[in-house]
C-alpha cells in the first residue's frame, strides 16, 4: 500500500502548502470579502489535508484503523477536488482543472490498490 500512503501524504502536505502560501502572498481576497464562507471552506480543506496525512502515515506503518481513514479522506479529498475547479475556471485559471483532474484519477487509482 505504498502508492496510497505516498499519494495520501503528498496531497495532503500539498494542500497545506499551497493555503499557506496564499495567505502568506495575501492570496485569498475572500478573507476580506466573504471571511466566515472561507475559513470554513480552508478549514475543511486542512481537516482533509490533515486526514489524508494521518491515513498515509498510518497506511505505512499498517495500523489497522488506517484503511478506514483512508478511504474517508480520499471521499473528502474527491469532495474538495470536485467544488474547487470552479474557483479557478472563474479566474480563467485552467491549469488547476487539469491538476483536480490528475488527483481524481490518482486517487480512484489509489483505491484499487487499498480494496
């Protein structure tokens, strides 16, 4: 389950990466103009950067709970990956579709591999 558990960690590191960088390059305009819709939208994206890293760690030194985990963060992760692209189709910002896209591909793949 090493393709999982890889995938798992590295999205989710790549989520939290990428809203840090944005709030720190003052990146995210909502928080002045829709501030409580964002900080439940980040909030629920950190919550599903934070399970998928928890359920690749667990996932490699094979915790027995991590499967569950698993399979619960890649939902959440689909959730996000399905609702973000619009933002960036709005801002014209194309290849961020292709990444979502990637990611929805991974993460189905990475499912064959935990069933």
């Amino acid at each position: 389950m090493i393709f999982p558990a890889l995938f798992a960690i590295l999205v989710g590191t790549g989520m939290i990466a990428q809203w840090t960088l944005s709030y720190v390059k003052e990146q995210i305009p909502e928080l002045q103009t829709e501030p409580i819709r964002i900080k439940f939208h980040i909030a629920a994206e950190l919550l599903t950067a934070a399970f998928l890293m928890v359920a690749g760690i667990g996932l490699l030194i094979s915790m027995p709970w991590a499967t569950s985990l698993y399979l619960i963060s890649v939902g959440m992760l689909f959730y996000t990956s399905m609702v973000s692209p619009g933002y960036f189709a709005q801002q014209g910002q194309w290849s961020w579709l292709i990444i979502f896209g990637i990611i929805i591909i991974l993460g189905i793949t990475s499912i064959f591999f935990i069933l």
